[in-house]
C-alpha cells in the first residue's frame, strides 16, 4: 500500500469520526433546548425523552471512541494528525458531559413540575440555556472550520454565562429569604442553574481544543470568568 492511498484512507476514516461528532454535537444540543423547554412548560413527557435519549448520546461517543482508536492503531498517523485525533477524544467528552448535564435538568423538572413554580425561573434558565447551546454550536463550526477566532470569541462568551448564573443566584436566594416555602424548589433551579454554567465551561473547552488544534498550543492566560457568586450545595452532576 503506497503512501497517498494511506493518507487518503486516514482523511477518509477521520472525517468519518469527525462526522460522528457533529452530530453529537447536534444531540446535544437539542438535548439541552427540549431539557429546558420542558422545565419551564412542566413537559413531563419531553423530560422523559430527554432522560431516553441520553443512552444515544453515550452510545455515539462510545463508538467514537473505538474508531479513533481503531484509526491510531492502524494508519498511525504523524503527529498534526494525531493531535486532531486526540482532540476528537476530549471534544466528545466534553459533549458527553454536557449530555449528562441536559439529563439532569430534565429530571429535577419533573421534582420541580409537583411544586409551586418560582416565578422568571424557567424563563431564565431557558435564556441561559440558549446561550450556551449557541456556543456549542458556535465551538462546533470553529472546529469544523478550524476558525481559531471563532473559537475565540466561544471563549470570550464564558464570561456571559458565568454573569447569567450569578444572576440567578441572587434571584434564588431572594426568593428563599421571601418565603421559606420556596427553598426547596430553589435549591433544585440553583442546581440546574450550576449544572448550565457547566455546560458553558465544557462549550470553552471544546473551543480551546480547536484553538489547540490550529495554532498547536492551548491558550495561555486563563479563561475569562465573572466574578464567582458562593454556591449553596451543589453537588457533582
């Protein structure tokens, strides 16, 4: 086999994965809208689609993983194409994890749809939501495009999220000041709330790895955040 049918046999199979990924990412992403739309509207029956449809999620970037390993074990590529092959693993990963993120919204919406809604809850977690799915989105065409200032400005966009939740903070523990009634379903939106703030975090590394893979070096200076609000008991999602 000479070397051009081995290279093009490598372009063939990576753009296969990275096909793979974009729709993922696609999941994901309406993973994430459905998760918040059905928390707002108290959608019992799309929260449960959400919660079925992550196995599908975890299933492509199983099968993703095996055929990046597949592609290093047997075109053994140079070391730019192993480092888009790497970037796939850690880009999938983070997409996985935003998955897991959607799934739990889901169900702290079906908790939340049996008390008394708090009001502006649900719409601001549903804005919060659409920001960081049109980073994802944005992440995603900066990788499929190896648009490093797109990815950038993904980056950048962090910082907006991170505001956002710090909003919603204050807004929860007002509300639990208010009326003690209310700290239960707070504590629940104060956990969705942390979990879309990680989605944005994960949305900025994907953004990072294209950045890696562009320029062979991961950003420097640390990542743009607003000011970090203390968080009430959230625990790992």
């Amino acid at each position: 086999m000479n070397e051009q049918h081995i290279l093009r046999a490598f372009d063939r199979d990576l753009e296969a994965i990275q096909a793979m990924v974009m729709k993922m990412g696609g999941m994901v992403e309406a993973a994430i809208l459905d998760a918040a739309e059905a928390l707002e509207t108290r959608d019992e029956e799309l929260a449960g689609k959400v919660r079925a449809g992550d196995k599908a999620i975890d299933a492509l970037e199983e099968k993703i993983n095996e055929e990046a390993a597949r592609l290093i074990a047997l075109r053994a590529p140079a070391a730019s194409d192993l480092r888009t092959v790497l970037s796939v693993l850690k880009i999938t990963a983070s997409l996985e994890r935003v998955g897991d993120y959607a799934k739990n919204m889901a169900k702290r919406s079906n908790v939340l749809g049996q008390m008394t809604a708090i009001s502006g809850a649900g719409g601001s977690l549903r804005r919060m939501s659409k920001a960081v799915v049109q980073m994802i989105s944005d992440a995603l065409d900066a990788y499929n495009t190896r648009d490093a200032a797109l990815a950038e400005d993904v980056r950048n966009r962090d910082r907006e999220v991170d505001q956002m939740y710090n909003a919603l903070f204050r807004e929860f523990l007002t509300h639990m000041m208010e009326d003690p009634r209310n700290i239960t379903a707070c504590m629940h939106l104060h956990f969705i709330a942390k979990n879309v703030e990680r989605m944005g975090d994960h949305a900025t590394t994907v953004a990072e790895q294209v950045i890696y893979l562009v320029t062979g070096e991961l950003p420097g200076e640390q990542r743009p955040k607003a000011d970090s609000v203390t968080s009430i008991g959230v625990e790992d999602a």
